[in-house]
C-alpha cells in the first residue's frame, strides 16, 4: 500500500497515525479510501458513510466501523 500525499503530511505533523483494518463488510469503503484522493475529495469520510473517533492512545483517527486498529 502506498500512503498519499496527505496522509503522509498528517502523520509528519501529528507525529503519530493509525491502521485501521477493515472486515468483509467494510470491503467497498476500504477500497474507496485507497482509491479516491483526500486531496481532491475533502469528504472522503461522509461520503464513505463511515464515522471516526479520536484514538486514546495517539493523536490519530480510529475509524469505528473497522475491526481492528494499529
């Protein structure tokens, strides 16, 4: 997986990130977010229909609807 340009420059300035993996029912939206840019698509997240929560442990998103988070 490559990181874009974004995501990169978000991790640089929080100094943290997170991996957030996705089940089988999450199989589309997971897709969408390495398919579409965040630079062009600024609501990436609504359009997904997928939600975020601050991680407790980093300064870093944790999308709900995934399994697992890194």
């Amino acid at each position: 997986m490559l990181l874009g340009g974004k995501t990169v420059k978000n991790t640089k300035a929080r100094k943290a990130s997170t991996l957030s993996i996705a089940g089988s029912k999450h199989v589309a939206e997971a897709d969408y977010f390495g398919v579409v840019s965040a630079n062009s698509t600024l609501n990436k997240f609504e359009v997904s229909g997928l939600s975020t929560s601050r991680s407790e442990k980093v300064d870093a998103p944790i999308i709900n609807e995934f399994l697992i988070c890194f």
